[in-house]
C-alpha cells in the first residue's frame, strides 16, 4: 500500500496527489506511467508520472475525475492509502539533444508533458511550448510548463484566455513565422493529438505523442491497449506509451476508448447512487 503524502486540487475535477512510492520514484524516468488500484474490488487504471522525488520518496499523479475509479480517488486525502501502486511501466521518452522541441498538451495532458519537456530542457534543447484548453478554468499547471520554456503560448477554445482558437492553429502560426521545428511532443485528448499529427506531418516536422488507452495488467499480457501503428499491432504498456504520431490509426484508437462507455456511465451511476455526498474534488 502506497500512502497519500498530499493533496491539492489545481483545476475543475483535477488534483494532485504526492504519494509515497520510494522504488517507483528512484526508478522512474519521464514518459512513463504506474497502474493503480484504488480498492480491493476497483479496477487497475493507468496514470502517467507527472513528476518524482528520489530523495523524499515520492511520485506526483494529476487525475481528473472522469469515471467511477478516478472518482473514488478524489474521495482519499492526506495520510489515506492506495491499496495498489504498480510502475514505472512503459517506455521512457527518448531524450537528446534535438534543438528546438515543440511541447504540446492539451487539457490534462499538460501533466504527463510536464517531466518530458523538462528532460528536453536539460538535454539543452530550446522549449517552445503550446499549452490548450476548452477555456480558462480548465488550464493546468501553466506556471510550471512556464518555468521550463523558452516560449509559452496559450490557446483556449473560447478565447477567454491567451490566443482563441486551437493548438493546432498556434502551430500553423510558428511555422508562418518561419521558426523551425526539429521536434514535436504531443499529449492531450486523441482528437486534438490526430490533428497535430497530421499538420506536423504536412508541415515535415516529426512527432512523438503518448497514448493512454483501455489497460489492464500494463505487462502486455491482456492486449486491451493495442493500437495500430504503421500498420502494425503495438501494446503502448510495453511498446509504448509514446509512438510516432504520424503512424498512429487515431480513428482506431478513438474507436477502441468508446467499446466500454455505456458500461463506465453505469458504474459512475452507480457509484453516485450508493455515495450521494462524493465530491470531485
């Protein structure tokens, strides 16, 4: 069992847990993910290392609450438990000297780019960071990425906040401008990682997105997360979670997230019913 150090909520059905996992933090490296299990009779969901700390013996999760499990996650506090924690899994992000990397998340993927956009930094690449949103209230962690970029553009949806519009039309903005692009890193909702994988590909700029599909056993042994990429079956718990975006079938995949969505609305359902007071946060 892994012990709840701390717990903050940074957005609408979004918080941070520092949770006590010492093995995990000295061995993680950016990219990769742990599979957690919240209680003896809950599922194994997996959740992306948003940041670690060797020294204290902590790892950093930032979960939005979108389903029965990550529900009942919001209901635990400081000094509850997590009955499983099991990690690092996956494949860490290839980290070198590229030159100016492009770091885009939408949404709650902004907390998985976070420790990758750092490792690229320290590599000593030039950050440009393109961070998205529907609106305002639901951007995350934008001090942070700040803090590691050489350059921060905001977009929302509704214009309420930075540039109106998409990331991918910030992208198309840069590449007017004639900035040069040696490699992007894309993490947010499928659609909106489609999409930058398609522009990045007319615009000849090579991309690497992380994918976060329906896993069990995170081992590669239950199949639930394949994914077609280049044609080809790949397991993103162990061949990924990161893979050349302009070979993902993003259809397929989007496909895939949907097959148990009836199933998760009457869990969730369920769960509310038999817990009237839970919270998000």
């Amino acid at each position: 069992m892994n012990r709840i150090i701390d717990k903050r909520t940074i957005g609408p059905a979004v918080n941070r847990y520092v949770i006590e996992a010492p093995l995990v933090a000295k061995r993680r490296k950016p990219g990769q993910f742990v599979i957690v299990r919240v209680s003896q009779s809950g599922e194994r969901v997996p959740l992306t290392i948003a940041g670690a700390d060797p020294v204290a013996g902590t790892i950093t999760l930032v979960v939005q609450s979108v389903g029965k499990t990550t529900l009942e996650m919001a209901q635990l506090k400081a000094g509850d438990m997590i009955l499983d924690l099991l990690g690092p899994l996956g494949r860490p992000t290839h980290i070198d000297k590229f030159g100016t990397v492009l770091c885009v998340g939408g949404g709650i993927g902004v907390a998985p780019l976070f420790p990758i956009t750092c490792g690229m930094k320290e590599a000593g690449n030039r950050i440009v960071s393109i961070l998205g949103a529907r609106t305002r209230d639901l951007l995350i962690m934008e001090e942070e990425m700040r803090s590691v970029s050489d350059e921060t553009i905001v977009t929302t949806d509704d214009g309420s906040y930075g540039r109106k519009g998409l990331v991918t039309d910030a992208i198309s903005a840069l590449h007017q401008d004639g900035v040069k692009l040696d490699l992007c890193v894309a993490i947010g909702p499928p659609v909106m990682m489609k999409f930058v994988s398609r522009l990045t590909k007319q615009l000849g700029i090579p991309i690497v997105v992380s994918l976060n599909p329906i896993m069990i056993d995170g081992t590669g042994m239950c199949g639930g997360c394949r994914v077609m990429v280049g044609g080809e079956t790949k397991f993103a718990c162990v061949d990924g979670p990161e893979f050349d975006g302009h070979l993902v079938d993003f259809d397929g995949l989007i496909q895939r997230l949907s097959i148990y969505r009836e199933h998760e609305c009457l869990a969730m359902e369920r769960y509310r019913k038999e817990h009237p007071d839970v919270s998000l946060t």
